[in-house]
C-alpha cells in the first residue's frame, strides 16, 4: 500500500511548530527529517519512528512495526493528534540519531 498525501500533509501540519522538518519521497512512502536527520517516516499512512531510547521511555507501549518487507522494526506513534507530545518526542529523539552520511562524489 501506498502512503496518501493527504496522511502526509497532516503529519506535517501536527509538526508545524518544529523547526527544519523536511521529507522525502521513496517508492509511494515518505521519510521525514528532523535538522537534517532521518527520525522516521509515513509507511502505508502510519507514522514510525526509529526505536531510540528517548523513543522508547516516552511510548513505552507502543507498537513495534516493520515499515515496509525487510526494514528495520520502528515504533508506531499512536498520538499523533498530539502536538505538544509530537514536539517533545523529536527533541528528545534528536540527539540520539546518527548524523545523516556524507554523500559521495
């Protein structure tokens, strides 16, 4: 299944507060950046997450899925009618993610 724009277009707007959100477009789904970080992404309009400690102790119940057939499992975020939560969950998940690769020449 392919993400909608319009999932798309409500995570960002839930994210609207955030500075420097950005997203990419990858086979029908859509990964999302937080300051040039990959934090997760739309996958079959779910919203996921990398599985980050900071990810974890703030949804400690929440699902582990797989993005897409041979992914790594990341986590569902249930409340994304949440803004505020939404806004905590990226600044305690920035610090933990890898710094985005260098590309090549």
């Amino acid at each position: 299944m392919v993400s909608s724009n319009e999932y798309l277009e409500y995570i960002l707007e839930q994210l609207s507060e955030l500075d420097d959100i950005s997203y990419r477009s990858m086979m029908g789904e859509y990964i999302i950046y937080y300051h040039g970080k990959i934090i997760g992404g739309i996958y079959d309009d779910r919203f996921l997450v990398k599985p980050v400690k900071a990810a974890i102790s703030m949804m400690p119940d929440a699902d582990m899925e797989l993005p897409y057939e041979g992914a790594k499992e990341m986590l569902l975020v249930d409340e994304v009618e949440n803004k505020e939560f939404l806004m905590e969950l990226f600044d305690a998940m920035y610090e933990e993610l890898p710094a985005p690769k260098k590309k090549r020449n």
